[in-house]
C-alpha cells in the first residue's frame, strides 16, 4: 500500500466482523487498520492521521459512543469522520444521541456491502480533496512567504541604492545631491516657520599633509573622524554634508542670532581643530588638521540658492586667505 494512501480504522470487538469488514474493504484503495476495543483504536489514533473510522456502537467496556466523544475532545482527531456501524441504536433517539457524539453517518447490520463501499468511496474522496486543498493552501502559504521575502530583500535593496544614489560612500554623510535637497527645503520652510537658517561651507586645512604622508587610508580615516565630529556638534534637524575631498557643508537651522551663530560656528572650528589619533603607514599618529569655515545667511529677499552658497563660498575663501582655522561671515 502507498504510504500517502488514505488510513481507515475499523473498530469492532468481534474478530469475525473485523474479518468481513477486511475483505469488504480490500478494493477501496485504502490502508486498513483494526481495533477490538475502544482503547486500542484511541491509541491508533494518536499514531495515526484517518481518513475514516467505522466504530461499532456496542462494545464492552467503551462503548462507540464514548469512543467518539474522546475522539472528539481531541483538537486534532476532532475533525475525523466517524460512521457508527450498529445492529442496536436503530431508533431515532439513539441516532441523535450518535450524531452528538460526532457520528456523520450510521451503517446498519447486517452491512449490505454496497451501502458500505459507497459511503466509504465518498469519504474517502472527501478526505483526498481535503488533502489536495490543504497542500495546495500550503504551498501557496509556502510561495506567499518567498514573495514576501523577495519583496522585503527588493525593498532593502532599493533603499540601499536610495542611499548610496544620496549620501557620500566614505562618511555615510548626505552627498552634494541630498544636500542641495535639503537646501531647497530649508529655503522653502524658511518663510512660512519664523527664524532662518545659515549655511556653512568648510575647507580642512591641513588635510593634504595627511594624505600625502601618511597615506590615502589614513585620510580616509581622518575624514571620517571629521564627519563624525562634525555630527556631534549640530542639531538633530541641521545636515552635515560631504561635497566631496575635504569640502563640508553645513545648513544650521532655527538660526536668530548671528552672535549665537558665529559662537557656533567658532566651536565646531575648535571641535575639529582637537588631534585624531590615527594609524597611518608608518605606524600610530596624531593628525592636527583645522578648518576653514564660510557663513551666510538666508535672507529670503529673492536670494537664490546659487546666490547662497555663492556667498558662503566667498566667506570661505577670505577665511583662508585670512590665515585659515577661522569663521568669517558672509
């Protein structure tokens, strides 16, 4: 018999009934088991998935109707169907009592062996299409989760591609794209939302020393510390961005004061200016770089983007013409 041919049990305590029911069922395509008694077929069905149970009511000891109520009580045997194989209980009552106790159908004795084979074929089909139903819902449920998996993986691929399209590979800070984004927006909430904003452009001085000493991935590691130390001197609603080389730029926001901002500026110039402990191709060292920072501030009054970082840009170079390590304001 095929291993995923469908299982009947047939429980009866009468070896003779068991034998006629054996060969009665021989050709239903079905792997048969037996029980001569209410404990023994419990037992099969705790081993055993069925498609069918035919139980014979008048049994010694426990009787079908207690057999089917256990059954019943059981969550997973719950849902088998039991046909009731009977030459007592005829009466209307009784086969009530019978369908309480989870019966879906009686078989009278003596069996007429085409009733038997008849009901049987159909439960047998029933039980086949609930089979085919229930593995094709779970390899739907199974393709439904690779779906879903596969979205999820497109879904972190895009916004990977998102973030490396906006934001400088090496220091993870927005690149020149995302910050003329967040420009734009700045300028935009500007008006509408009280107190400007300025932007501030930053040169390193110093930096090609390093690089050219030290080596490329000790500049790389430097920039690095710059871009960090940089994120810890700002708001969490300013940017801090890499435009490229050792070129930062700032947009500092909800900025009232120019004394207030100028005091800020000039400490994030004393922040960078601290020494970076580095390794670099001759070993461990201390780069002691600074920066040269340019302010301007929105006006609003028809300035343009370009006039904007125009003007912090003139602000930088006269920092650097001015000696460098210094904030000079627009």
């Amino acid at each position: 018999m095929n291993k995923s041919s469908p299982k009947i049990l047939v429980v009866d305590d009468t070896p003779a009934n068991l034998v006629a029911m054996r060969h009665l069922l021989a050709d239903s395509g079905a792997e048969l088991y037996e029980a001569d008694g209410g404990n023994a077929a419990l037992a099969l069905c705790l081993d055993h998935e069925f498609a069918l149970i035919l139980l014979d009511v008048n049994m010694p000891e426990m009787d079908g109707f207690e057999v089917a109520f256990l059954i019943g009580e059981d969550e997973k045997l719950r849902e088998t169907p039991i046909i009731f194989v009977t030459a007592a209980y005829a009466d209307d009552i009784n086969r009530v009592r019978g369908y309480h106790f989870g019966a879906v159908d009686y078989i009278a004795k003596p069996i007429n062996d085409m009733i038997l084979q008849s009901k049987v074929r159909v439960f047998l089909e029933l039980y086949r299409a609930r089979a085919a139903l229930k593995s094709t819902l779970a390899e739907l449920e199974e393709r439904n989760d690779q779906l879903n998996s596969e979205i999820t993986e497109r879904r972190r691929i895009e916004a990977q591609i998102r973030h490396q399209a906006t934001h400088d590979m090496l220091t993870g800070l927005p690149n020149r794209t995302l910050f003329h984004d967040r420009l734009l927006t700045a300028m935009q909430r500007v008006p509408r939302h009280g107190p400007g904003f300025a932007l501030a452009m930053l040169d390193i001085d110093g930096f090609k020393g390093v690089n050219d000493n030290h080596g490329h991935p000790a500049g790389d590691a430097l920039l690095q510390a710059i871009a960090e130390r940089l994120g810890d001197q700002v708001r969490s609603n300013d940017t801090v961005a890499r435009l490229g080389g050792d070129e930062f730029a700032l947009v500092l926001e909800d900025v009232s004061e120019i004394e207030l901002l100028m005091r800020r500026c000039e400490e994030i110039g004393a922040a960078l200016a601290a020494p970076y402990p580095l390794e670099g191709r001759h070993g461990a060292f201390e780069a002691k770089v600074s920066a040269s920072i340019g302010v301007a501030l929105w006006s609003g009054d028809g300035q343009s983007d370009e006039d904007l970082m125009q003007a912090a840009d003139r602000a930088l170079y006269q920092a650097k013409d001015g000696g460098k390590n210094r904030c000079v304001m627009a």
